[in-house]
C-alpha cells in the first residue's frame, strides 16, 4: 500500500476528530482522518449536546441536517427525589435560540460532520484501520502505521480516539485516570410510555439514582447507578433480580423494564472515571477530546468540550502548519485549554456528589441544599457553566480559505 503524504493525521472520528478535520480542510490543508470502525452504526452513549455544542454546530452548517435525521428537544433538567422536585434548571431561561438540550443519535452528528469534509479533494477518509505504530523523527511524531499496513506521513498527528486512546498509549503518555465517583452507569433502553417528556431527570427515591431521557427514534434511555467497580456482583444476583432493583430506582418505568430488558445484552457498563493526560502536546502530537480528557456523563459535557477543543486546537495546528513549525512549544498554546478542563472535572466532581450520593449525611444534606442554591441567582451562573463551558469559544473563520477551495460533493 502506497504511503499518504498529508498536512494532518487525525485518528479518530468521534465529534472532535471529525470537527477538527473539517475546520482544517476548510483552511486549505490536506487532512487524512484513520478510523477504525468501517460505519457509525454502533451503540453511542453520549446523545445530549448542550448549548454550547448546539451554536458550534450550527456555525458549521451541520446542526440543521442533523436534526433532520431526528432529534428531540429536552426544556429542562429535573432531579426527583420522590415527589419532590430538588432542582429544576430550566433552559429556556438561556438565550434562544440554543435555549435547550438536544437528544440526537451521535451517528446523526457524525454522517454530516463526514459528509461537509467529503465536500473538500484536501480530505481523505480512511476507515477499517486500526494505528498500530507511530512514527518519529527523533523527539518529532511524524505519522502513522496501521494493521493494514497504511503509512500515514504527516506534519501534526492527532490523536482523537477516544477514553482508551490507542495514539496516547503508543505515545507513552499516561492517561491520568481518577476513580473519584462513586458510582457506574449501567445503561438500557425501554420504549416511550405514551407522550415522550421534555426532561432529562435524575430519580433520587429509589436509594440506586437513574438518570433518564427520550432517545431518538422512540425510546427512554435509563442509567442506573451501581457502586463503582461493583458490576461483577450486581449482575450475580440473576436478571430478574437487577430488573426489580433497577425498577424499584425508577417506578414510572418499572413495568416496562420487566418486559422489554430480556438479557444481559439488553445492558451497557459505563466504567465511570475521569482522567487527564499527563501531556496534551509533544512534538508533532496533540491528543484531544476523551483521548485528552474522560469525564462523567453527570451535567453532559463529553460532546461539548470535544467539540470546543477541536475549535480552540484548529487557528493553533493552522499556526503550526503554516509556520513548518509542529514542536511542542508551538502547539503548546493550545494547553491554556486545561484551565477549562479542570474546571469541569472539579464541578462534575460535586455535581456526582450532590446528585448520587446514596448513603450517611450527605446524601440527605447535599440535594437540599442544592434545593436551596437553584432558587438564587448564583443558578443562574451556574447553568450557564453546564450549558456552556466557555461562552468565549469560536471558530477562528479567519483561518478559513475562500469558499473557491470547496469542491462539489464527492461519494
């Protein structure tokens, strides 16, 4: 197989890596995307996109596609303790139009993120392929190897590819893994009872807490929360069971998960952990998204921050590129991002606290007093945080080439 000469590598085609590539090719560099996967039919966890995604997307032109493949709209995000309502954060108090969470099937996001960088000759998709190597120049990653034996020359890889990252563990960069939350998320789907809600919520009464949402095309998402690391046993108790332990946690859907749960294969394990790599940035490398950084899925902020990264990444690796210049002291600026990640890590840290937490004081003292905070005005900067991150974020359109380098569609 011949080599590929290329400006940029990005392994990984999730939301960052799809977004960074389709913001480097419209800047005028060549890009070669390796993903392992050969389609995006797979089971996707991350469904929700906060605000902050949701204005992103729509500068690029992909948002309204995507909702068109199907999407449903949440108004607000509840935590339930019985009938008591602890929190109540209403989106629509945010500034329209992205006054709102948006459920969408990740794939949705990901076939027109694909298809605008098809748009582009500089593009070029390589998928089936696994990166077994990385290549060096010294101090300096060059490229990559995969198991199909592609060689991928280039000035900058990017590692985009996911919580277990294989380019950061061929890179010998330490993933930084935290066990601070309690609890993992075991997920599985019931179909919608009825008219589907407009709220994601988190059912406290139950002693096990479930998070739950419509997801696209006509079913409830749950996530029970067990005790971290405790999967093994849970499961030992049978399936029938872990579905009264689940049901007993969430009661509206009780019956529903009697019915339609009829296997462990009906399950999905979310090992619950955050984590920072130890470097973002080495010479020729940068690693981005959950290849940089895992969080909770508590407050939504996986697809967001991918996304941010590949904006705030994309005028730096352009510098770069057009400098000759891929050292790490270059590509270093784009580590000012950790103060926004670390940020959230600690925020999440307490929401997990506040929301999950099922035994001793805290678990009585924490949600009312989370009660209390949602009914002063200091709520309101803080769901501006969940719903944004950093409001200051956007996309360098600078950088852009004129609109001469896009050619009609391709495949």
């Amino acid at each position: 197989m011949a080599d590929v000469e290329t400006d940029f590598c990005v392994v990984g085609a999730g939301p960052a890596g799809l977004v960074l590539a389709l913001l480097l090719v419209r800047s005028g560099a060549r890009v070669t995307l390796v993903e392992r996967s050969r389609s995006f039919e797979r089971e996707y966890r991350g469904e929700i996109l906060q605000p902050g995604a949701l204005s992103l997307l729509d500068e690029l032109g992909v948002l309204d596609a995507a909702r068109a493949r199907g999407a449903h709209e949440h108004h607000r995000f509840r935590l339930e303790d019985g009938d008591r309502v602890l929190l109540d954060s209403d989106y629509r108090a945010l500034p329209a139009p992205y006054n709102y969470l948006l459920s969408i099937p990740q794939r949705h996001v990901l076939e027109e993120l694909l298809g605008q960088c098809r748009r582009f000759d500089e593009f070029t998709y390589v998928d089936g392929n696994r990166v077994t190597a990385l290549l060096r120049d010294g101090s300096r990653t060059t490229g990559v190897i995969t198991d199909r034996e592609l060689v991928v020359n280039a000035h900058c890889v990017i590692g985009a590819d996911g919580r277990y990252s294989k380019v950061r563990r061929l890179a010998g960069i330490e993933d930084g893994r935290l066990d601070v939350f309690e609890r993992d998320v075991l997920w599985l789907k019931v179909p919608v009872p009825g008219e589907a809600p407009r709220d994601v919520r988190i059912f406290r009464a139950g002693g096990e807490p479930v998070l739950s949402y419509v997801s696209v095309p006509d079913s409830i998402q749950l996530g029970w929360t067990l005790p971290h690391g405790r999967y093994n046993e849970v499961v030992g108790e049978g399936l029938d069971g872990l579905k009264e332990r689940i049901g007993a946690a969430v009661p509206p859907y009780a019956e529903l998960i009697r019915e339609h749960v009829t296997s462990l294969r009906d399950l999905s394990l979310l090992d619950v952990f955050s984590g920072r790599a130890a470097t973002w940035v080495r010479d020729g490398l940068v690693l981005i998204g959950d290849a940089a950084h895992t969080h909770s899925p508590i407050g939504a902020q996986g697809i967001m921050l991918a996304i941010q990264d590949a904006v705030v990444l994309h005028p730096i690796l352009v510098d770069s590129w057009q400098a000759g210049d891929p050292s790490s002291a270059r590509l270093g600026a784009f580590l000012a991002r950790q103060r926004d990640i670390d940020r959230v890590m600690r925020f999440q840290v307490a929401q997990s606290k506040v929301m999950l937490s099922t035994t001793g004081m805290a678990a009585r003292v924490r949600p009312k007093m989370a009660s209390l905070v949602s009914r002063t005005p200091l709520y309101g900067k803080i769901l501006r945080q969940i719903a944004y991150n950093n409001a200051g974020i956007r996309i360098a359109t600078e950088a852009f080439t004129t609109p001469g380098r896009q050619n009609s569609p391709r495949g």
